[in-house]
C-alpha cells in the first residue's frame, strides 16, 4: 500500500482513532523509580496510528538518567576486574567512561580531566580543570586536585586572586604526584590512556616504583553489556524516537514537494525536542537534562546514494527521490539509531528490488544476533543474501556497529569481528545499499538488542512499503 498526500488529508480522523500499541508519553519519576509501561498519549498524526510496538520490547525506564546507586555498582564491577588483574587502581581519562562509572557528565576538550578508582573502596579522587568545579564540587566524589586551565602556569588561580605568568605545568606529572600524594608509590595503575613513551617518562619520573598496565579493554568490556536499567533508558529514547518518525512521515505527506530535506530535518528536530523535553525533569542546574540528544538529519535524491556524504543537505524533495530520515535520540545517554528510507512514487523495478533485498537484510541481522553466535556470522549472513541478490556492487559496508552512549563501540557486526555476542548488547542495524550510478541508496538502522534467542529492533516503526513508499 502507498500512502499519498490525499489519502493523508483524508484518512487522518480513522487513523487516529484506530490507536497505537504501547507507544506514548512516559513520566519523568526521580531516578531508581521503578519501571512502568509507556502511558498512551494523544496521536500526533495519522502515522503515529500505524506505530507497532514489539510485545518483546523492554519496559521502559520512568527515570531521566542512571542514578548514584546505579554508578557505585558499576564501580564496584570494575573493581572486580582489577583485583582480578592484579591491578591496584585504574586512572581513567576517557570522557565515556568517567560518565560510565561516576555519572558526571561533563564535556570533554584538551584539558586533561581524570578519575581514580581504587581497586577496594569508595575514596576516588577527580583530577579536573577549574571551569568544571561547579560540576565536581555538587557531585558525590569529594576528593580532588584542580588545575586552573590549559595550559596551566605554575601557580597561576586566577579565580583566587593569583595571576602569575608561572613556568607550564607538564600536568601528567601533575596528576601523577597527586597520586603519590595520596600514598600510591609502588603500586601497579591501570590506565585507559594510550601508554606513550611520555606517560612511561613522567611515572618513572614521579612514581618510580609504580607499574602502569593497559586497562581501557577492562572497561570498555564492562561498558558494552548493558544492564536492564541500561536498556529501560534505551527502549524510552527508542520509543520517543519512533513517534518522532511519524511526525516526520506525517510533515513529508502533507507539504511534498513544497519542501526542503533541510525544512523536513528542521521541524521534525523541534517537534522531538519538544516531544521530550517536557518530559525530563530540569531546574537549569547540572546534573539534570543530561546524556540528551535529539540528532535528526534528512536527505532526499542523489545524497542518498552516498553512506557518508560530505555536502551540505538543502535540496527540495522531488517525486520520485529515495528520502532517508536517520539520526540519533538519547536520554541519559542511552538510546541508539533509528532510521527509515523512504522512496518517492514514482520508482522502477530496480529500486523496488534493492529497496526489498536491504529491508530483508535488517530483518535477518536482527533475527541472527542471539548470544553465543559471532558478529562475523550475523555479518556473513547478511552479506550472503546480499550477494546472492545480484546487490554486490551496492555493497559499502559493514551490516552493524555495537551502539553505546559514545555511538559506535565494540563489537562489531562485521567479517572480521569474531567476538561472541551477549544477551544485552545493543548494535545498530544498517546493511544499506548504494547505487550512486542512479542517484539512490538505502539505509534503514534500528536499536538491536541480542537476547537469548534472537536480536530485538527496540524502534516500533514499520520496515514496510506501506510506511515507506511515499506517493506525494
């Protein structure tokens, strides 16, 4: 069935009225609340109508964001493995996985901005640029060193009144003899930081007894088995995201071609900010409204044809475009891709056909993604049905990256990634399929969740011609 403008104009009172399944607004309880269904509001359009929501979905969460429980626990599991490792304490300096195991959102830049956790106990200590004490001082972990800013001059607060044009502080050694300070000679210190020959200097210079090791694989381990609180915060962002797309549709069917991609990914970026902001708790202070990511991005015609185009997108939608509306939402961090592409009547039988073999490939990806099997199988199957559609030539990579707070994470769905998959690791879901020659391409994605016996698309959003082939 392809829906067009006339049958939108026409059809929007029944389509509201026959309900949507499990998709709607869901309330904004303080953290650790517990889980409830997603409350049924109101359609937006007639595309809202046609919304399905999986009866395998999560529930989703209730909360805006993970809460210090949630953070201490996590800790708590990495201590786990660095005692396991021999490893007394970990200095971690990447932005996600400060956020991961504290909590604290914060915005990373060259300034160097470090936690330390030690192998037992709850004693972290921040090593932090001053523009970020607000956010450290309200936070739960109290013990700090504070830099003024990069680069610092020996010295030099001019916060506090002091305002010497001191000697620049090599602030890796800064960070190490704050950790002498607090007693951690000799001891062995993971890092999360690429080990350089800088690095190796600065400790021997300062630490002279300590032994660093790698430990950035510890936690990015931990990080990318996601936990059912994980997944509540994921399914909510998820269901935001779907409801998001049916405005989308909905503003494509009813102004055509009067239109920009440009004008479609303005209004829509606006209606699902609106849509989930006035559900997130805020007061304007940090700690609230974090990890929160509305990115909607349209592109009608030839950029389509392109997996990762470079040119601006300002193009007026035209009969006959392929149309990708694609993007990323999150709360608290959590949520993923949700992407749909769309084909503007009129199409040929090539079209058809490539726009059904990639449709057919996000649902085999989804259904081979249990635990036990490996990205490289899932990956194998969906380049074999591929192939065997005459579709080679349209292939520019890889099905799947796995989809954390950062976006892309380890493990992939690709050839040459052998890692074995685990119940509640999260991918994308996007075997498109180029054809640059006519000026077309396609590249739905979805939020896959691996269970125990198949992968679950965590969007309600239909892979349908019904949904996607647009008569304007």
């Amino acid at each position: 069935m392809r829906r067009s403008r006339r049958d939108f104009l026409a059809g929007s009172v029944a389509a509201v009225a026959g309900g949507m399944v499990g998709i709607g607004r869901t309330g904004a309880a303080p953290p650790g609340a517990p889980a409830s269904p997603a409350a049924v509001a109101p359609l937006a359009g007639p595309s809202e109508g046609l919304l399905k929501r999986n009866p395998e979905h999560p529930r989703p969460a209730v909360f805006d964001r993970l809460d210090e429980v949630w953070h201490k626990r996590a800790i708590r599991r990495l201590q786990a493995r660095l005692q396991e490792e021999g490893i007394d304490g970990a200095l971690l300096g990447d932005r996600w996985n400060i956020i991961y195991f504290t909590g604290l959102w914060h915005t990373s830049t060259e300034r160097p901005f470090f936690i330390f956790v030690p192998a037992s106990g709850i004693e972290l200590t921040w090593f932090h640029p001053s523009l970020d004490r607000d956010l450290v001082d309200t936070w739960w972990i109290k013990d700090k060193e504070t830099y003024f800013d990069f680069k610092h001059g020996e010295g030099a607060f001019p916060n506090l009144g002091r305002v010497p044009m001191g000697a620049t502080v090599d602030l890796t050694r800064w960070v190490f003899r704050g950790l002498k300070k607090r007693g951690w000679t000799g001891k062995v210190i993971g890092m999360d930081r690429p080990l350089t020959a800088e690095v190796i200097d600065a400790a021997s210079d300062v630490l002279p007894k300590a032994t660093l090791r790698k430990a950035g694989d510890l936690c990015e381990r931990l990080r990318m088995v996601k936990t059912p609180e994980e997944i509540a915060l994921t399914q909510r962002a998820m269901d935001y995201f779907s409801r998001i797309h049916a405005f989308a549709r909905d503003y494509i069917l009813q102004h055509g071609t009067d239109k920009t991609d440009f004008d479609v990914q303005m209004a829509t970026t606006q209606y699902g900010t609106d849509l989930i902001l006035k559900d997130i708790r805020r007061d304007g202070k940090p700690h609230t409204a974090v990890g929160i990511e509305v990115g909607i991005f349209v592109r009608t015609g030839i950029g389509t044809a392109y997996p990762h185009p470079n040119q601006f997108h300002h193009s007026r939608i035209r009969k006959g475009d392929a149309l990708q509306v694609s993007g990323d939402v999150k709360i608290g961090g959590y949520g993923g891709e949700l992407y749909r592409a769309y084909q503007i009547a009129p199409q040929d039988a090539l079209r058809e056909k490539v726009w059904d073999v990639h449709t057919e490939c996000c649902r085999i990806q989804a259904e081979a993604s249990a635990a036990g099997v490996t990205g490289s199988l899932v990956a194998r199957q969906v380049h074999d049905y591929q192939v065997k559609n005459g579709m080679a030539k349209y292939v520019y990579h890889r099905p799947a990256h796995g989809e954390g707070s950062e976006g892309h994470q380890p493990p992939y769905i690709s050839l040459g990634d052998h890692t074995q998959l685990e119940a509640g690791m999260t991918f994308s879901n996007e075997p498109g399929l180029y054809v640059p020659e006519q000026g077309f391409g396609y590249n739905h994605s979805d939020n896959v969740l691996v269970t125990e016996k198949r992968g679950i698309q965590m969007g309600s959003v239909p892979y349908s011609r019904e949904w996607c082939f647009l008569k304007l």
